[in-house]
C-alpha cells in the first residue's frame, strides 16, 4: 500500500515570519486569568489526608468503639481519596 508524500511546505501556513531563521524556543500565550485557589483549600486538602490516615491508625490500634470498625476504615478510605482528588486541583 503505497501513499503519496506531500511535496515539502505544500499545505502548510509558514510558522516563522518570512526573512528570519526559526529559534526553536517556544512562548506559551498570556493567560486570559490567573486561577487561584482559595485561602482555605489546602487546609481542607491536609486536614482530610491527616484526618484519613488518623482514623485508620486509631481504628488499627483499637482506640475507636468497635461496633461500626469497618465504617471508619472506609470513611477514612474516601477522605484520603477526597484530599487525592483536592490535590490534583490545587492551583
């Protein structure tokens, strides 16, 4: 199965004004607005990491009441996923 190859600069727009030699750096664009996260956000992001971690290490060395222990392990489970999910957006 043969395909024909375009011939060199057909079909494409000139990426450097003409008269100067390309510099291989890229400029990333201005952004339109700078986002920025809330004062209180990473305090809510470490405070359920910690709190996830907290739990479990209580629920493992027995300090917490006995009766729901499979519902502190998964409460502390979705905190620590919740601040994973907070995390990837922290800007």
């Amino acid at each position: 199965m043969a395909t024909k190859a375009k011939a060199r600069g057909q079909g494409h727009g000139r990426t450097t004004p003409k008269g100067r030699e390309p510099t291989g750096r890229y400029t990333p664009p201005i952004p339109r607005q700078v986002k920025r996260s809330p004062r209180w956000y990473p305090w809510l992001l470490l405070s359920l990491l910690v709190l996830g971690v907290l739990v479990i290490v209580l629920n493992y060395i027995g300090a917490l009441p006995h009766s729901p222990a499979n519902w502190y392990t998964l409460g502390a489970i979705l905190a620590i996923m919740a601040g994973g999910l907070m995390s990837t957006r922290y800007r």
